[in-house]
C-alpha cells in the first residue's frame, strides 16, 4: 500500500497549478463557484481574473465582502502552492482582509494578486489585492499560513 501511495503522489505545486490552468485538476469547482480563472503565475505569486456575478451580490446590490475574502484567500494560497514540494499541502492560519473599495457586480472584470512574501520553516506569510480596471485596490489581504509536510 504505500508504494501504491508513493505511486500515486501529489506533484510539486507548480505542477498543480499548471493542471488546474489546463482546467484538468480536482479544483475546478472552487474556481467555478466564484466566477474566478487562474490567469498567470510563476514560482511565489499568482494572478487570478474575476468575475463577479449577480449570485455574489449583497443585500446593498454589491459584490459581498465574503467574495473578496474568497478570492483572496485563494489567490494567496495559490501563490504559496507554486512553491511547494511534491506531497506538501498547507492550512491557512490566520486571514486578515481590507475592504478599501466596493466591488459591483455589473461586469466588471477585476485582477486579484497573490504572492509570498516571507518565509520561516513551515510558516509562510503572503499578501494580496484585488483591484479594479483602473488599477485600484478594492481589496486588500494577508495571510499566515503552515506548510504541512508529508510524514516519513
């Protein structure tokens, strides 16, 4: 059993991130559900493009602030994924968001960034923002996060 295991392994996660870009990987429904397409990323950051629709709407006709905690939650993990090991996983610990602007679900497209920005053994931490066509922030964030390393 664990050399069928062994066989079976998570790859590195710029492999992961590939696979979900070439939409071939388990995670699609997340992407789905917040309307948001992995656009770019390289080893220590990740770009998404969102859009927001009428379902994540709030009562006062915007874009619900759970959505931009989502996505940047998202987008900052991805960031961090890009430099994982084969069989690494991590957990977020802590998530602190900014909301600077409001984000309208009128068709707007908006760009989230993610990117590590430190990291010390197994915590990371990483920050993020989501912002509008005219490049400001609607949405800001940071996380601390844990690696989660296979065991022997």
């Amino acid at each position: 059993m664990p050399e069928e295991k062994k066989k079976r392994g998570m790859p590195d996660g710029m492999t992961r991130l590939q696979l979900m870009q070439d939409k071939r990987s388990n995670v699609q429904s997340m992407t789905d559900l917040m309307d948001v397409e992995l656009d770019a990323f390289d080893r220590g950051w990740a770009r998404l493009l969102c859009y927001p629709g009428e379902k994540h709407r709030n009562p006062s006709f915007n874009v619900h602030g759970g959505y931009g905690a989502t996505v940047l939650d998202g987008v900052m993990g991805w960031a961090l994924i890009s430099t994982l090991a084969e069989e690494e996983v991590f957990t977020t610990v802590d998530l602190n968001i900014k909301y600077l602007r409001a984000m309208k679900a009128d068709g707007t497209v908006y760009v989230a960034h993610g990117k590590v920005i430190d990291t010390q053994g197994r915590t990371v931490i990483t920050d993020g923002t989501i912002v509008d066509p005219d490049g400001r922030i609607c949405v800001y964030g940071t996380a601390t996060c844990r690696i989660v390393r296979p065991r022997n």
